[in-house]
C-alpha cells in the first residue's frame, strides 16, 4: 500500500538574531491511508513546524522550506501554487491546531466559523452550509447542536471548543487529519472523549490522522506508528507497540519513563516513588554540535556520540531482524545490537 501522505528529507530553517537556524534536519515520515501516525516529543523538537509545513504554513519570512519533498497522493505540495494549497487546505489535509480559543476567531459564533469553512470548498447555499454546521456539532457530540451553533466561543467551556475545531477541521472530509496536542490544557474525563471522538471519525469517514503530542500516554492510547522527535530530527520511529514495550533510544526510555504508573508500589508506606524525569533541556537550535543533540541529557553517552551524529537507521541485517522494522538513531543502541 502506498503512503498517502509522504515527507522526505524535509528541511526547514528560519532567520533569527543568532542567524539562520535549521528547525527541520531532513525529517523523513509516511502516513499511511487510514492509520494513525503519533509524533512525539518535548516542547521545541520540531512537531508543531512539522504540521504546519504539512500544511504549507510555514511563514516566510521568517521561515524556509529548503530542502525536501512532502507529497500528497502523488502529488508533490512543496511545489504547489498558493492557490493549489489553499484548495488542498481544509479540503483533503486540515488540522486541529493547539489552542482553539486563540485559534477561533471570538467575534464570529461557532456556526458562522464552520459554515464558512464548508463554503470555501463546497458548492452550497449558506442555508445548506449553516444545516450542515449544525449536524456536524451534532457528530462531535456538542448537545443541543443548534443553540450551540449560535454560541460565541467565550461562551463554551474548553472541550466544546476542541469539539467545534474538529469539526471544523472534518466539514470537508478531509483524507488526513492533523491534531496538534488536541488535548492540552482539558481534563483526563475531557481528554478521553476527544480520544474515542477522533477514533469514531475516523472509522466513520477513513481519515489518517497525525497526531502530535508530548504525551506517550496519548500515544499508547492512539497511534497505530510513532516517530519521536528531538531537536528538529526523528530519532526513533516504528509500530507503537514496538517502540512502548522495546524503546532503542535513551530519550524515548525517558519519554516512557515519565508516565505515572497506577498501582505503582510504594518505597514505603509513607511516600510513593518519585516520578523519572530526564535532566536537562532541549538545547536551542543554533548551539547544537556536530554529534549527537541528545548527548548532553543521555546517560549512555561515549565519546563518539558528541563527535558523530547518528543516522536514522536499521544497523544492519541482523538488526533489521531484531528490530523488526524498528529504526533508531543511537550509536548505544548500535554497540547493544553488535554486542
């Protein structure tokens, strides 16, 4: 089966007081028809502009898309017409941006935001765009659909927004959906409705979704493949299960690592253990080395780690098999597979 949606050695660099800094290093990902793909990783590892590249948003200046392909059903999009763009936009690729109270605008109701977006891509009425606004907050699950569709969004609590940006985001049945952290700032109850809600969708309408994230507790409940991030490159990516219950990388152990486990025993009776966490911070873009961009946080780091920088690969046949499809940039995880 081919990809529907393919990035390749994407490059994306933006002028800053320090000069130019590259935020995309050649990323690489493949969205399969259908499938979920997570994208992970902490703040500044290059998610967001990855999505919004995707989506042909990348603002110039300051930013650039330099080198690279992303293409769409054939149809490579970094070359795409402005005007090109704006018919894929919203029609076939949409997306659920972070924060739906800056991202709606507050002068216009819900209704008004989702009709208009109907009539940009389809032939109908402002009648028939309003009826189908409606049945969409109706989908998502927003009660009483037609009051709500009158509403401003100051007047909604957060998770109606996060339901109004989705459909939004599904008027035109788009083929991939973008969900960038469709979940901050809700409640655990509020989450895991937005979660069933994106799996009704799309088994409802068949639409990929990228979902971005900082959580691998959002990743195990959602993604079908995963690619984590750092530092504007993917450092490990594969099957979810794989790389939840067999992470290569010491940055994806950490990810995992930092997810509270129910039930966990305590060290006492006193106090629970503390939760892990990974020293550091991301490092800002225009101070990374030659080597490894981790190998300061790393707790395996060697010496050729912060000389070299590893490519994201099998290292080998025999890793090919023991990985099974299982790709990671880690010269630990090389010494570990040859020894």
């Amino acid at each position: 089966m081919d990809p529907l949606l393919s990035v390749r050695d994407l490059k994306v660099e933006f002028d800053t007081r320090h000069g130019r800094v590259t935020a995309l290093a050649g990323i690489s990902l493949d969205v399969m028809p259908g499938e979920t793909l997570g994208i992970v990783g902490e703040s500044g590892c290059g998610k967001s502009i990855t999505a919004l590249a995707m989506m042909g948003l990348i603002p110039n200046p300051p930013g650039h898309l330099t080198d690279g392909q992303i293409v769409f059903e054939g149809e490579d999009i970094t070359r795409a017409s402005p005007r090109r763009m704006r018919q894929l936009r919203g029609r076939d690729i949409s997306m659920i941006f972070q924060e739906p109270m800056t991202s709606l605008n507050p002068v216009f109701t819900a209704g008004d935001q989702i009709a208009e977006a109907i009539m940009l891509h389809q032939d109908v009425s402002k009648k028939e765009a309003w009826e189908e606004a409606v049945e969409l907050l109706r989908v998502v699950g927003i009660p009483e659909p037609r009051r709500r569709a009158a509403s401003y969004p100051h007047e909604m609590s957060g998770g109606m927004r996060q339901r109004v940006m989705i459909a939004m985001a599904i008027s035109c049945r788009p083929k991939v959906l973008i969900a960038d952290e469709p979940t901050t700032a809700l409640d655990v109850t509020v989450q895991a409705q937005i979660f069933d809600l994106m799996r009704d969708i799309q088994e409802k309408f068949g639409v990929a979704i990228v979902m971005i994230t900082h959580d691998m507790g959002a990743i195990a409940e959602m993604a079908d493949r995963v690619a984590v991030m750092y530092a504007g490159r993917v450092i490990e990516q594969g099957r979810a299960d794989d790389i939840l219950d067999d992470p290569r990388h010491p940055y994806t152990s950490g990810l995992i690592g930092c997810i509270p486990a129910l039930g966990r025993e305590a060290a006492s009776a006193e106090r629970l253990p503390p939760l892990a966490e990974i020293p550091g911070v991301v490092p800002p873009l225009h101070l990374l080395g030659a080597g490894c961009a981790f190998a300061d946080r790393c707790p395996l780091v060697h010496d050729r780690c912060r000389r070299e920088r590893p490519p994201l690969a099998p290292h080998g046949m025999a890793a090919q098999e023991f990985l099974g499809g299982h790709a990671v940039a880690c010269h630990a995880a090389e010494r570990e597979i040859a020894a």
